[in-house]
C-alpha cells in the first residue's frame, strides 16, 4: 500500500509540474531590428499606452534590436541573431536568391511614394555644385547601408544618368542621424535626409531637394517585416498575437487625438525635442503605413521587377511566394 500510494503521488506531482511549466512558459521574444525612428516604428512598440500591446508578456514579446539598414539585417536573420528585420524587396530577394534563405514577408511597415503621402528627399547642398544627378560625377554619395531601397534609389538615378557607382562617383555608408552633419560640412555631397532631417535642412538654408524616392523608382514597399519560413510556422500564434497587438498601435498612432502623446514617445527614443515631429509624423506629410500591416504584392513586385530591369538587381523573385499575409489576416479579424 505504501509503495502503490508513492508511486501514485510521483505520478500526481510530476503531473502538477508539467502543468505548472507549461502554464508559466517564456512568452516568445522577437528580436526585430530598426535603423530609424519614426520610419521604423519598432523601437516605438515597448512605449506604447497599456492596453494597446494585450498580448505583451504573455506569448510574446518584443526586442527592438538597432542595425543600419536592410544589409545588416538580412545577414542578421541568416545568422539567427534576430527574428524579424524590418527589410527592403532588394533584400528579400537577394536572401532567397543569393543567400538560399527560406524567408517570408509578413507585413508591410512602410510604404514610400504613395500618392497623398510623402517620400525620403535626397538633398545636396545649395551651393550651384549639383544641379542634376549628372553633376554627382566626381563627388561622394551617402546611403545608411548597402542592399537597402535608398542605395537602390541612387543607383536607379545613377543608371539613368548613365553614371556608375565607385566608378564616375563614390558611395559610402553613413548613419541617419549623421547625414544632415556629413552634407553641411562638406564631408559628403548628396544623401538622402528622412524627415524630420530634411525639414531641419530646409529651416536651416543652404540645402535644396535633388530628387525624392518616388522620382527615383516610384511608389515603393519600402520596409517589411521579414523573416525565416520555420520560424514563422513555428511560431505562428504569437506573431499573430504581435500583429493584433501592433495593428492596434497603428490605429492609436495613426489618430489625430494623439498627436501629442505620439510626439513624446518618438522623442524618447530618438532623444530630440517631441515638437520636432508632432507636425507631421504618422500623418500624411509621413510616409504610408497600411492600417492592417498588408504588404502589396503587386507593388513589391513592380520595385524587383525595375530593379531587375535597370541592372542593379541581377536575380528576380516571384514575390508572392514569399509573402505570407494569412497571419496579418488573422490578426486583423480579431480587430474587427
């Protein structure tokens, strides 16, 4: 009877722990990179309201992990080092093209060069020393990094002007928040200066706008979050426990009521003043982001598909079978 009793108790106890861990399980942590704030709105997602991130801590949570652009960040999710990165199409495809990785796109961030909303300026200084992209000949080009959509808008420019990059003009990587200094000192003679760099430019004097991202390849999907296949299968009903969640800052982000508290979240992370952005940033002066985080795939497949055309992307990619939407799908039905 003894002995009946204690095997019965180590079967009841071991019963008890496995419920006891399986209930206390780590939420899942997503390590997403961003470059750039309000552009990526990632590192905004820890200082969001209570009560807009539900799921938080629970199944999942959220690491913003800074990286200079979409080069670093594809080489990131190779090596496992982060989950998401917030991604160009260019990226995309030489990832699944060059580098073999099973990715997939599963929401949209921000969309460049939709009609009604704004679009990244490339800016020179307004000295009379370039004029038009075949003035660039000779000088020093800044993009954030190497693989991404600002580098793939210079080089749309630069083959149109029948120029070539590191051959007729230098280009070099330098840091968002350091291209406004770079420009003013001479450093560098044309980068492209995301808001609110741009507006500081134009209050300043002595710069002027060369070109923007829509005139150097149109409407663009410009960053994505994306990420490896298996671990978007594996991991399904936390991601689209994350999207409910971002998809109800969005519309906290997106209302006008809140342009002041949205001010001051921004201004916590990029540390500037909150009046720097409660003019124009998640309005339409800022670029677009899709309320329900849905990629469009015909538009992603148009900037491959041009880049291809222009020779600065060599492989193409059938984008669809690498955008899986079903989970912002999801995500957006619990919404409504």
């Amino acid at each position: 009877m003894i002995k009946r009793l204690t095997y019965t108790g180590l079967i009841a106890a071991a019963l008890v722990t496995f419920a006891t861990s399986t209930l206390t399980a780590a939420p899942l942590k997503i390590r997403i990179q961003w470059s750039v704030t309000p552009a990526h709105m990632t590192p905004l997602i820890p200082l969001a309201p209570k009560g807009i991130y539900k799921h938080w801590g629970k199944s999942y949570v959220v690491e913003p992990t800074r990286m200079r652009g979409s080069g670093p960040a594809l080489q990131a999710v190779a090596a496992g080092e982060i989950e998401l990165g917030g991604m160009s199409a260019q990226a995309l495809t030489l990832g699944v093209k060059r580098a073999k990785i099973d990715l997939r796109v599963i929401a949209q961030v921000m969309s460049g060069g939709v009609k009604g909303w704004g679009s990244s300026e490339f800016m020179v200084r307004d000295d009379g020393a370039i004029n038009s992209f075949k003035d660039v000949k000779g000088k020093i080009v800044a993009v954030n990094a190497f693989g991404g959509t600002i580098d793939a808008a210079i080089r749309a420019m630069a083959s149109r002007a029948n120029l070539m990059p590191g051959r007729d003009f230098q280009v070099v990587e330098v840091r968002f928040p350091a291209m406004l200094p770079a420009l003013q000192s001479k450093r560098i003679d044309l980068t492209v200066l995301v808001t609110p760099f741009n507006l500081i430019a134009l209050r300043k004097g002595g710069f002027k706008k060369l070109f923007d991202m829509a005139d150097a390849l149109g409407a663009t999907e410009t960053l994505s979050w994306i990420g490896k296949a298996d671990f978007i299968k594996k991991n399904r009903a936390a991601l689209v426990d994350f999207l409910e969640d971002n998809m109800r800052f969005r519309q906290w982000l997106n209302d006008p009521k809140n342009k002041d508290a949205r001010a001051e979240i921004i201004a916590k992370v990029t540390k500037r003043p909150a009046k720097n952005y409660k003019s124009w940033a998640f309005t339409n002066l800022d670029n677009y982001r899709e309320p329900h985080a849905m990629t469009n795939v015909a538009r992603m497949q148009r900037n491959v598909n041009d880049l291809n055309k222009l020779g600065i992307l060599e492989p193409t990619l059938d984008v669809a079978k690498y955008v899986d939407m079903s989970l912002a799908k999801e995500a957006a039905r619990r919404l409504k």
